[in-house]
C-alpha cells in the first residue's frame, strides 16, 4: 500500500513539474513573440520617421531658396531635425518629433507668406509627400502602441507577470502624442 501511494505521490509531483515546465517553455514563447512584434513595430516607426527626417532637408532647401530673411524658421526646423534623428527612446523620439512638428508649423506658415513659393512645383510635391509620410507615421506609432500594449498585457497579467520578471520581459514605454496632438483639432474662421 504505502508502494501504491509513493508512487501516486511520484506521479503527481512528475505531473505538476511537467505542467509547470510547459506553462513557462508556452510563457516564454509567447514573451518572445510579443517582444519582437513590438521591435519590428519600432522598426516600422523608424523606417516612417528616417522617410521624414530625409524630407526635411529638401524642404528646408526649397524654402531657403524663397524665404532667405527666415533665418531663425528654417534653422529651428535643421536643429529640430537634428534631434528627432538622434532620439532613442521611445519617450524621447516622441518629444523630438513632437519638437520638429512644432517647427515645421512654423516653416509652412512662412510659406503662407509666400505665394511664389506656395505654387513652387517642387514645395507642393515635398508637401504632399510629408502629408503622405505624416499618415504613414501615426499609422506606424498606432501599430507600435498596439504591440506595446499587447506585450504590457502579456507581462502584467497572470501567469504571465510571474514568469516575465523571472525570464527578465520588462514594461515598453508606448510613443505618446504631443499635448496638441491628444486634443481636438480647433478649426477658426
């Protein structure tokens, strides 16, 4: 009897570790998936904002060539550049991205100034084709936060919070918008 009953105790502890070693071998993988989904996501944010940040100097080109007493505007906008380009966080992409927004407001509101330039063939096409970029990007920052939050959730919740500080999975850090941005659009007559 006492035979019959080691060897129920041996099985179940057999059981119990073998479930337990594929909760963590399913864990991990899951983990994994979750984290490379969210560095291709960055990935795609990258490849969005280098798009931009190459645009940017055609543009600073273009203008210059219009407006040379816009000093100030058009080397706020190269500075501005020059920091979303050596961002590396997400928070900190996002603050200089959300800089080199501002700046460019500012340089299309120079153009306003200039109707020569506003029907110059080549600022409207550069135009357009930040507009293109700018719908590319928020796509790709939506798409990155949606990896992020599906990670944050893999690793928050249980059992999957238990295994993700054992196997070293961390909390991502979403791209967040501007102030401006997260508001409503103000539309004046």
């Amino acid at each position: 009897m006492d035979m019959v009953v080691a060897a129920v105790v041996i099985a179940v502890v057999v059981f119990f570790a073998a479930f337990l070693a594929g909760l963590a071998i399913s864990m991990y993988n899951k983990l994994i998936r979750r984290r490379n989904q969210v560095d291709n996501a960055w990935a795609q944010v990258g490849v969005q904002l280098k798009r931009r940040h190459d645009l940017i100097p055609n543009l600073v080109e273009t203008v210059k060539g219009y407006a040379t007493h816009e000093r100030d505007t058009l080397e706020a906008v190269t500075t501005a550049r020059a920091g979303a380009v050596s961002a590396q966080t997400p928070a900190a992409q996002a603050q200089a991205e959300n800089a080199l927004t501002q700046t460019l407001k500012s340089l299309f509101a120079v153009a306003e100034s200039y109707p020569d330039l506003k029907a110059s063939a080549s600022f409207v096409t550069l135009q357009q084709e930040l507009d293109d970029t700018e719908s590319k990007i928020a796509y790709a920052r939506q798409y990155y936060n949606d990896t992020v939050l599906g990670m944050n959730n893999a690793t928050g919740t249980f059992p999957g919070n238990v295994f993700a500080g054992v196997l070293g999975f961390h909390h991502q850090e979403a791209f967040q918008a501007a102030e401006e941005e997260a508001g409503p659009v103000q539309v004046r007559f």
